[in-house]
C-alpha cells in the first residue's frame, strides 16, 4: 500500500493512477510485465533512499498541503472528516457587562452557532471497533482476474453484525514491527471494495496494497520483486469505522469572581476552571455549518439524548465541539460518499499535489513530462520561456502553477465555495 506518515484523504495509490504511474513500480515492486516504455524505476518510502527522485512520503506532502490549502478555500473538506474538540465562543449581548440570560433565541428554539467546517454531517467522534484479527491474504484469497500472470486481486471475507453498512467495513496493516498501534489509522489499506450479504462482508482490493512495511522501511532499501510471496503481507485486520454520536459537546460557563461563588455554594470553588456539562447538537444547515445546541445526556440503552436543565441560568460562554463534516460525492460512480473522494475533486487534488511536488519524480517519459507539466510556473519569465498571463491568475491564492490555477479555475467554475 502507498502511505506516508502524513495522512491524506485522497489515497496515494489513487493519485498514482491518475499520474499514469505503473502501480507496481509506485509500490516499489518490479515485474516483467511492466512495459520497457513504463517507469522501470521503483519509487521509495522516503528521499533519502533513493535522493535522485521523488518518495511516497514527498507525494503525501504535497497531497495534504493540496487538500489543506484547497480546505481552507472553499470552507470545508474534501472528504468527510472528524473534528476533534474545536472550541468556540456563543454569542455574547453588545453590552459587554451583561449576560446572555436567555437559553433560546427569539422563537423559543435552541441557540445557533456556526463552527469553522461546513457540510456538517452528525455531532460525534471517530470510532474503530475490531471485525476480526488477522484474516488472511494468501493462498486462497489470490486471483488473477485478467490472466496477465500476475494474481493482483485480493478477495477475503469476514461476519459483520446484521446492520452494519458496507462503508464502514475498513482494512488495516496488523500492529505489529513498523507498524504501531497508537497509528494504526496511518495503515488502512484504501481504496477497497466491500458488499455484504446477510452478515457475510466481502472485500476486494490490490496486492500491491499490502506490500511488507518492514521491506519499505530499511535503511537499504532495495526494488522488490512482485513474484515474492514474501514481500507481502500474510494478514490484515478489518475493523468497522463509525462515528459515534455519544460525545458531541461540552458546554463551559466561566466561574463567577472571588466576591461570588454561587455555583458551588460559597466554598471549596478551584480558580480557574470552568464549570462544565454534557451537550448535543442538531445540524440546522448543514451546507453552512449552522448548529443548534443544548445541554443533555446520553441514553447508552436508547442510543439517544435526553434532555436536560442548563447547569447555569445564563447561556454558556464555550462550547468543546466533536464532529463529522465534508463534501459528500453526488456522482453515481462513487459507492461509498464518505469514504471515497468525489471523482471531480480526486483530479483538483492530484494536479495541484503534482504542482506542489518540489522533487523531481522517476525518469517515466510520458508520466514524467506529465507532472512537470502541472509543475510549470506560469508567472516565470526569463530569456528561455515566457508566459502571458492574466493578472486573475496571478492573484490566485493557491499559486501560480499550471497545476495551482487550474484547480483554483476549476472550483471557481463549479461554484464550490462556501463562503467569501
């Protein structure tokens, strides 16, 4: 699988294929069957193994910063994503003496406030539940569907709990050598595929994804040969990744001063603390991110909230958010809206990461000239190459690569920002 230490939504094998890029030589694997006229140099984990080109670890640089950066743009995610405890300031009256004594706006309904992300999808945090360990992915679990000799596809079936959606079912790296458990979210073998029947999960992915970890990661690291049933893995487990809407808010009241400590009865009160409680959230609109908030507590039996009584008679000053937001895909090729990236943004990104790339990539001919080319800084000007362009492209606010403006021309043209 191509990973890097930094995580990106858009899967670097993906960005692989819309380069051109042979998956075999991306994953550092080598193979007779890979046209003369193809890349025959292997690409590494990181520069330093091979400094005359490009790592995985570059191109997941340059993805996240292309994801980021087009993120902070058009007001939202990629891909649906979680938010992990955003604080933010209620509403405060002008009179800056006086308190919000009231709980609800001016229709009796919950207040509102809007967080930084928009296309909020649920309150909630980012759970992973164990399916099964260890599941293996040879021998029996090879094909080779397209009969070129190569046995690429990987097929593996697991029992799921009746009810859960095929969008959830994961695959990750065991924790085990390079891999550690505290970042088993860095290892997920993605893009899979995953349909269920009753509460049988068959997925369905690439053997080329589950290359040894522990091969990539050597201080002399050297091409691996596709052949070997030994560059691979041997296992994988599947988890279920859900969002969990059971803590979703915290709401803060600040402490009143030493003259006044009614909230723990005039004594024992700890300076600089805030009185918390538990809260919830609904998604008044969700494409601009506007919440409506209140205090409650979890129903572990209902899987709900109940409703319950501000901790203090005046609105809190802070709320700790948890939450699931992003651009889910309306294209009808895409099986799993939050887990796979819309086909039109999968393109943004790869020719804006292409731009970013401040490495030269493996010496491939067409995909070589093909990532320079998104590379090209169209503002240059020298005695060799010149470029007209318009002063709109030079104020674009991701660069002013080939790559860079058309991303940027791209959202623009689709309307896909949210706000100014």
């Amino acid at each position: 699988m191509a990973r890097g230490t930094t995580p990106t939504l858009l899967p670097l094998d993906r960005w692989a294929d819309i380069m051109g890029i042979n998956p075999l030589s991306f994953n550092q694997l080598t193979s007779d069957l890979i046209s003369v006229s193809d890349c025959g140099e292997v690409w590494f984990q990181r520069m330093w193994q091979n400094p005359d080109q490009a790592s995985r670890e570059d191109v997941a640089d340059a993805i996240r910063e292309a994801e980021e950066k087009i993120s902070s743009e058009i007001g939202y995610f990629l891909l649906p994503d979680w938010v992990v405890d955003e604080r933010i300031q209620t509403i405060r009256p002008a009179r800056p003496e006086v308190f919000a004594g009231t709980v609800g706006n001016l229709r009796g309904m919950p207040k509102s406030l809007q967080p930084k992300w928009n296309f909020i999808i649920s309150g909630g945090q980012k759970t992973k539940t164990l399916i099964t360990a260890g599941v293996a992915v040879d021998g029996a679990a090879l094909s080779d569907l397209d009969g070129d000799g190569y046995f690429e596809t990987v097929t593996i079936t697991v029992t799921v709990t009746a009810g859960d959606e095929p969008c959830e079912v994961r695959v990750f790296y065991p924790a085990a050598g390079v891999v550690p458990a505290a970042a088993l979210d860095d290892w997920e073998v993605k893009p899979i595929r995953v349909t269920i029947v009753g509460t049988t999960a068959t997925i369905v992915f690439k053997r080329w994804q589950i290359v040894d970890a522990e091969l990539q990661a050597r201080l002399n690291a050297e091409a691996l040969d596709s052949t070997v049933d030994a560059n691979y893995l041997t296992t994988v487990d599947v988890y279920r990744v859900f969002n969990d809407p059971q803590s979703m808010a915290n709401l803060l009241w600040e402490r009143a001063g030493p003259n006044s400590c009614s909230s723990c009865n005039g004594s024992g009160c700890s300076a600089c603390a805030f009185d918390t409680q538990t809260g919830c959230f609904a998604v008044r609109d969700e494409r601009l991110g506007i919440i409506a908030y209140q205090p409650a507590t979890w129903d572990s039996d209902d899987e709900e909230f109940n409703v319950a009584n501000f901790l203090n008679c005046r609105d809190p000053d802070q709320l700790r958010l948890w939450y699931y937001a992003g651009w889910q895909s309306d294209n009808p090729a895409t099986e799993c809206p939050r887990v796979q990236m819309d086909p039109f943004f999968e393109k943004v990104v790869a020719y804006y990461a292409a731009a970013i790339l401040d490495r030269d990539v493996c010496s491939c001919n067409n995909s070589e000239r093909f990532i320079d080319h998104w590379r090209e800084d169209l503002a240059r000007v020298g005695s060799e190459v010149s470029f007209q362009i318009s002063p709109e492209d030079l104020d674009n606010p991701l660069g002013t690569q080939r790559g860079a403006i058309y991303a940027w021309k791209q959202l623009k043209r689709r309307e896909w920002r949210v706000h100014a």
